[in-house]
C-alpha cells in the first residue's frame, strides 16, 4: 500500500505517483532560492485572476472565488509583514500559498489548481514582476539623466579639453560631455520600456504546455492583470523568456553606459585631472593614506556592471539549445532578474547622489582645454575656408605644429612673423580662430557643442523624460500599466 505522500501537505504540488518522498540532495537542489518566495504578490495576482475564469465555467461557485480571493489578499499582507514565511519543506512559491491556502479555508480551496501549471504560473509571476519592477527602475535611470543635465546647465560656458583616444583633441564645453552620457542613459530607458512593453502578453490559460480544458475568457484573465493580450501560442507561452532577455539586455546595456561615466568620473577626481571634487558624503578613505578621497561609488558601480553582464549571458545561455516546452533550467530567469534588479537599485541613485554633489574646477578645465594644440582643427578649418584643399592644409597647420614643438609654445601664443616662418599663406587673420570661445562657438551644427546648441539638448532631454516617465503610471495597488 502506498501511503499518503507527506509532500502534498507540506508545500509540494506532486507526489501521488511516488512510493517515496525525494531524497535530500534533490531537495536542496529543487528548492526554490528563498529570494523566488517574493514574488507572493504576483502569484496572489495571477491566482485571483485564475479564480474568475474558475468560476465562469462553473468550477466554483461566487462566494468561494471571493472568500479564497480574501484569504489569497491576507496571506500577501501576511507575508509582507513577516508573519507568514514559508517552511523549509515548502519547494516554491505556489506550493507555499496553496499550502497555506489550504490551511485557512480547508480542502475546498484545492480546487484552485484546476487549469493551470507551475509552469504558466511561473512565466506569469516573472511577467508580473517585470510589468511592476521596470517602471522604478526607469524613474531611476530618469533621476541619473536629470541631474547631468542639471549639471550641464551648472557649468554652461566652463570649456574643457575634449578628447579621441585619450589624447588631447578639441575644446568642448564640459556641459557637452556630460550631456553625451545623458542622452546614452536615456537610450537605456527606451530599452526598458521595450522590456516592459515585451513582457505585456499574458501565459495564463496555458497550463503545462498543451493549454488548458477550463476557460471561457482567457481575454478577460489577461485584462483582470493589465496585459494587452495573450500569448497566442502555449509552449511558446510557458518557455520562453526573451521578454526576460529584453530586459536583461537593456540592464547590461545601462550599466555599460554607466561604467564608462563611472570611468570618466575617476579621471576627473584624480589629481592628474582635477576637474571635479568629491563631496564627503559619497567619497571613502583610505586606512593606511589619510590624504585619501576615493571615488568608491564610480568604481563599485564599473564594477557591478561586470554582474549585469554575466546575468544576461546566464540568461542566453540557459535558454541555448533548450527543447522548446518547458524545462527546470527555465528557473534561472527569476535568478538573473533579481540580481540585475538589485544591482541597479543601488547603483543608480548613489551614483546620481555622486553627480549632484561634484564641485567643479572651471579654471583647471579652461587651462588644460588649450593644451595639446587643441586649436589646430581651426587652423585648417580656416585655410581650407580660403580655399585651399583640406588635405593641403591638413600639412600645413601639422608642419605648424611641428613649429611650435620645437620652440616650446602653443599655437595661442604665435604671432605674425613665426605664421609666416612657417607658411606665407597663414596670415595674422588666423589668429582670431586661435580661441576657445571661437573653437567652441563655431561648432553650432545640431549636434555641436555650441553655447546655444546644449541649451536646445538640455531642453529636448527634459522633454523626452517626462514623455517616458509619464509612460507609466501607478495605481492604489501597487501595480504599474502604460498611460494613455
């Protein structure tokens, strides 16, 4: 005689077919991460829509869908509140809730698992969190990208050296490279909306794979959970995730972006740059060096982006040969999220925290700017004005360079005769070129870095963050859906 398996009352959702319960090994392994158990919430939300359909083709009856709704609804603020937690005998999140539901409405309330899966389940719960986690992390990203453009507005007409390869290349205004990592992070809030918009599609209805016997409105369960349809198709439905790959795709392509501001950030602190001070509050020490101030935010966050890579290559490669229905390997996705998720939470606004509190050296960014022989485009620039081919005077201005190498002075500091000296075609009306404001000024083109040119940047950036902020909206219950 096989007896009664002791899983199906301690938060297992199978075993009558098993003469004996799982070893200890497939336990620890099968177990769910105690981090899958929050997603309570989206699990509740799912099953209260489930109960709707249960109770249009007549499973249950009215006040049975309401009262497990109401005990559904407890259990979440239960648990939020500490004081419902999950066993350890308890293998995941559906098997914690049905068991608990069990508990507190008796036996009836089993019939909650007719027409559904832990796999639809699981590809819903992720949905769910991924429709109410993406819109804070975007509001966050917004946060990064006003306060760059806040302080490109701070340092309107502070010119710094621009660079190519690390040399010394341009002048620009410093406000320009700030605003160049701006519009870069918000590309990356695009890409979270696209995750957002690419979890959309409901998997409910489902099942296992083959869909399920008990519906009558399926429609109606995806609107009851603010999706704009269904999955149209069940195995794709329950195993796949490239809605979750969007998603991690676009966190790793935030924190590429962000470590290369995070780099830059290093190099303006460093004694060699000057260009910015550390506030105290987001700067550390050293314990050996007590001259020390560290830009330990900037190096954290370069180095959390490592993580967000590694989660989207864990992702890619779970799902990389994986027989299209589902599979256990499928149960990383929460993993990866999760991670990705609770990397940008911190990374984001201790780094805008960094940003807002910078001090600026203006003096120091104006003396390096003319460093280098920034101003030698403008030579050029302007015998190719006259006339001449540019690659002629491409040669002429190198050979003036050249000049002013061997003497040890910058092209500002040249006067007629030494134009002279070098080409008879450079006259003393080069000189008026030879200026930061002319250099900076002249490059008015839409995408220059002329004085009124970031201005015109500064106010389209602000405008497409409200656009995409006001993408989304909350509601009193904690759920996120796009405006209208």
């Amino acid at each position: 005689m096989v007896e009664d398996d002791p899983g199906q009352r301690s938060g297992k959702l199978w075993g009558g077919r098993f003469e004996s319960g799982p070893s200890p090994e497939l336990e620890a392994l099968s177990r769910s991460p105690r981090e899958y158990f929050d997603l309570v919430r989206d699990d509740v939300a799912g099953s209260t829509a489930h109960l709707g359909e249960l109770e249009r083709v007549g499973l249950i009856d009215a006040d049975l869908r309401r009262r497990i709704a109401e005990t559904l609804e407890q259990m979440v603020a239960d648990h939020e509140a500490g004081a419902l937690q999950p066993l350890p005998s308890d293998e995941d999140v559906h098997g914690y809730l049905e068991r608990v539901l069990v508990e507190r409405l008796g036996p009836e309330a089993g019939a909650i698992r007719a027409g559904r899966s832990r796999n639809d389940q699981a590809a819903n719960n992720l949905r769910l969190y991924l429709r109410r986690t993406i819109p804070r992390l975007t509001a966050l990203v917004g946060e990064l990208v006003e306060a760059l453009v806040d302080r490109s507005e701070d340092t309107a007409g502070v010119v710094a050296p621009g660079f190519t390869h690390l040399q010394t290349a341009q002048p620009i205004l410093f406000g320009h490279q700030l605003l160049a990592h701006a519009w870069a992070v918000r590309r990356d809030m695009t890409r979270l909306v696209h995750a957002w918009e690419a979890s959309g599609l409901s998997p409910l209805g489902s099942a296992a794979l083959a869909g399920s016997t008990l519906h009558a409105d399926q429609e109606a369960m995806a609107a009851d959970l603010g999706y704009r349809g269904m999955v149209p198709n069940s195995i794709d439905a329950v195993s796949s995730r490239d809605h979750v790959v969007d998603f991690l795709y676009a966190a790793a392509m935030l924190g590429t972006d962000v470590s290369r501001l995070c780099e830059e950030l290093c190099m303006w602190a460093s004694k060699q740059f000057g260009w910015v001070r550390l506030h105290d509050g987001y700067s550390t020490g050293s314990s050996i060096m007590p001259q020390k101030k560290n830009p330990d935010i900037a190096e954290l966050s370069r180095g959390r982006t490592g993580r967000l890579h590694a989660n989207l290559i864990g992702m890619l490669s779970a799902l990389k040969s994986l027989a299209f229905a589902y599979n256990r390997d499928l149960a990383d996705d929460k993993h990866y999220t999760f991670d990705s998720v609770e990397t940008l939470e911190l990374v984001l606004p201790a780094l805008t925290g960094m940003i807002r509190t910078l001090e600026f050296d203006a003096e120091e960014m104006r003396r390096q700017a003319i460093d280098g022989f920034s101003l030698a485009t403008e030579v050029a620039d302007w015998l190719a004005e006259g006339g001449m081919p540019f690659s002629e005077a491409h040669d002429v201005t190198g050979r003036l360079v050249l000049f002013c190498e061997a003497r040890g002075v910058g092209l500002e500091d040249l006067g007629p005769a030494d134009l002279a000296e070098v080409d008879e075609r450079l006259t003393p009306d080069v000189l008026e070129r030879l200026t930061l404001e002319s250099a900076v000024a002249r490059r008015d083109g839409l995408n220059g870095t002329a004085p009124e040119v970031l201005v015109s940047q500064q106010t389209r950036l602000r405008a497409e963050l409200g656009e995409v902020v006001a993408r989304f909206d909350v509601n009193t219950a904690g759920t996120e859906r796009a405006a209208s």
